[in-house]
C-alpha cells in the first residue's frame, strides 16, 4: 500500500503502475495520465507520493486539478521559491510582456505590471497582445491574458509612468524587478534609483540574425543585463519578435535563476 495524490487528494493504492491504477479506478481507456505534470501514454510504474492526474481530452478540468497539474511539472523546491516570489515588471512592450508571461507560465505566484501606455497596431509586431487589445491599456490587456494562462497568479497593475519620485513605492514588495523599457533615459531610472533590489534589465537587441550575441552578463552585485549591449532599435533596424523574445526569455531566465537560489533581493 503505498500513498499518492490523484487528482489533487490522497489516495492510497495497491497498484504499482498507470495501468493498474486505472483498472482500480474503473477509468476508460481514453482518459488521459498527467504523471508529475507530463501527459503519459505509457504504462510508468508508481512510486510513493507520486502525484497523478486523470483528465478527459478537450475538457477544462476543475481549478484544483488543474493548479495541480501545472505545479507538479516544477519540483517541490522550486514550487516552494515560486510561491512566495513577487516580480516587478517595468514596461509592457516586446520585453515586458514577453518576461510576465512566461514568468505567469512557470507558476510565479506575484506580478506586478507597471505601465503608462495603451495598445496600438504597431505593437503588434513584437508585443504579445492581440487586435481586439488595441486601445487597452497594457496594464489591463496583459492581466488579462495571464488570466487566461494561469488563473492562480495573482496580477497588480498601477497604470503609470515611472519616475524616481514614485518607483519605490511602485515596487516596494517586488524582490527582483525586470526593467523592459525602450529608452535610455527610463533604463538609467530604473539602474540608479530603484533601491535594494535585483534588477534584471535589457540593452541590445534589434534586428534579425545572431541569436547567439545575446547574452545575460552581471554589472553589479544587483544588476544583470540581457542582450548585446549595442543593437540599437532604428530605421531600417527596427524591433522585431524574435530577437526580443529571445532578449526577453534570457531576463525571465535568470530571474527565475535568481528567485530558485533564494538571490530574489539586491
């Protein structure tokens, strides 16, 4: 007899496999396995407290099932960093929101999304919004959406402009903020004025090609830069998705990093 969780409950078992657990169950063949958060087609053996979820194709399983499907893809120890986490992010353009969604995807369990502006077709290029979010403001949109990605993260919003008046109220429970601005002058705000905490920010990365210059370096005991550090956005070298997915995801990265290794604080 061993104990395991099936669908988020306890359960003991005498069955030593998928299959035979399903057979105890009385479950129909096309149910679906979710073992430790991967769908399995396989026959696997069950270890004590393994955890396993049965969910049917195209159905949207209940809340606590489902929060127990995206957690167990994370081990214990990084579930255990994430819940306690709170990230600022700082501008919602092709950074911004590249970096809050898939920081909502790995199950962080606090964002803060701060910015000013609305959604315009221009941004479609790069920014993951879509058209009925033109108008919106980013703030909005992109709680929204997270909404729609992983309905256990709890988003805050300030529909704002950042100045060195406001900034540390702004992300006062923030550990690690990401600054994904697209001006100098708000990068240096965020480097020279945010106090006491890890900043992961982005410098370079326009243009197409050479994936591999983007890079994440660390300046300073809590700055981390991502990017070439040269590639400025302009015409005929605008910004463009893939370059600054990859600019953003190398930020979501490392702050992930930093949040697992307990590091969340400048």
């Amino acid at each position: 007899m061993k104990t395991i969780k099936v669908n988020a409950k306890p359960y003991q078992t005498n069955a030593n496999d998928l299959n035979s657990l399903k057979f105890e169950l009385n479950l129909k063949d096309e149910i679906i396995a979710i073992y430790k958060g991967f769908a399995v087609s396989e026959n696997l053996p069950i270890n004590e407290n393994d955890s396993i979820v049965f969910i049917t194709k195209n159905q949207i399983p209940p809340n606590d099932i489902l929060q127990e499907m995206m957690s167990a893809r994370n081990s214990p120890e990084v579930n255990l960093a994430l819940k306690s986490a709170k990230v600022g992010i700082a501008g919602l353009g092709g950074l911004g929101s590249s970096v809050a969604i898939a920081l909502a995807r790995v199950g962080v369990s606090y964002l803060k999304l701060v910015d000013f502006d609305t959604v315009d077709p221009s941004n479609l290029n790069r920014q993951q919004y879509f058209v009925n979010d033109i108008g919106k403001f980013k703030t909005e949109a992109l709680k929204d959406i997270i909404s729609q990605i992983n309905p256990f993260v709890k988003v805050e919003i300030a529909t704002i402009k950042l100045d060195e008046n406001n900034i540390n109220e702004v992300f006062s429970e923030c550990g690690i903020v990401a600054e994904c601005f697209d001006n100098q002058k708000s990068k240096a705000m965020i480097i020279n004025f945010l106090k006491n905490k890890m900043i992961v920010a982005a410098s370079g990365m326009a243009g197409y090609g050479n994936s591999d210059a983007i890079k994440t370096n660390k300046f300073a005991k809590n700055l981390y830069i991502c990017g070439d550090l040269k590639t400025e956005a302009k015409i005929g070298n605008g910004l463009m998705a893939p370059r600054v997915g990859i600019c953003a995801m190398h930020q979501a990265n490392k702050i992930l990093e930093l949040l697992i290794n307990g590091q969340e604080n400048g």
